[in-house]
C-alpha cells in the first residue's frame, strides 16, 4: 500500500514538474551506458577491498537503518531467531550484486534484488547460493518500469 501511494506521489510529481523530459531514446541510451558500466564490473561487486568497498563499509549503516525502520512502521520483532523482518516482502530495486539484498534475506525478509543487467543479476545469484536454507531470495533482470508486483517496501 505504502509504495502504491509513493509512486502515484512520483508520478503526480512529475507530471506536474515535468522531471523526466527526456527524450525515450536518450533515456535508453543513458540507461544502456549504465547497464554496460555495471555488467563491467559485475564480477567485483563482492570484492570487500574493491571498486564497491564504499558500498560493503556503508551497509554497516544502511542495513540497519532500514531495518530499524520496516521494525518501527510494521511493529515487527522476533528476538528467538533474531530474525526481525520475518514476513516483509521486499524490493532491492538496482540491486547489483545483492550487496543489500542478503543482509536483508538473513533478517528473514522475502527479498527480490532487481537490476537491468544480467551479467550482475548471475553475480547475485551465484554468490547467495551460500546463503543459509531460510532465506527467501530471488534475483531478477528486468526494468523497474515494467516490472509489476507488491512488496512491502522498496529500497
């Protein structure tokens, strides 16, 4: 429900500012040129030390922000498994490799790393495949544009 509301509160803004005003075709263009950069390095994603360190260092933060957040909204906690978003259905919306994605299937959420590039989505993938069994995690290479389904939350 909440993201229903947030993208009619997008889309409402940018009809009436019109934010987005670039042409479809420079807008693929762009969008081709960042599928390709991060198709590059997609297989560094999960490289503490690399490229994406800054990412790795800033989940110490971020994982429990939102975390702490979807717990304060939805009045959810499970201190026997420690697994506190058992139940929320979430978007990682350009999840890259699922940096954000697995600390948020190990909080027990139901998460659905999204991104345009394939080559990352099979990084993604294949590294989560050494997740524990409880974890619900699925991958998908597609636009956030056409892609259609309810979640709980979008990161």
């Amino acid at each position: 429900m909440f993201t229903r509301i947030l993208w009619k509160r997008v889309n409402w803004m940018n009809q009436r500012h019109n934010l987005y005003s670039v042409s479809k075709s420079a807008s693929t263009e762009a969008n081709n040129t960042e599928i390709d950069k991060f198709s590059r390095l997609a297989t560094k994603f999960w490289d503490t030390a690399g490229e994406f360190k800054p990412l790795h260092s800033l989940n110490e933060l971020r994982v429990p922000f939102i975390r702490d957040k979807i717990i304060s909204s939805r009045q959810l906690h499970d201190s026997t498994t420690g697994r506190s978003l058992t139940g929320v259905k979430l978007l990682d919306v350009g999840c890259g490799g699922g940096l954000l994605c697995e600390p948020l299937a190990r909080l027990g959420a139901e998460v659905t790393g999204l991104d345009a590039s394939l080559d990352v989505i099979e990084i993604a993938q294949k590294h989560s495949e050494s997740l524990p069994s409880y974890c619900k995690l699925n991958y998908i290479c597609d636009d956030v544009f056409t892609y259609n389904e309810e979640f709980d939350s979008r990161c």
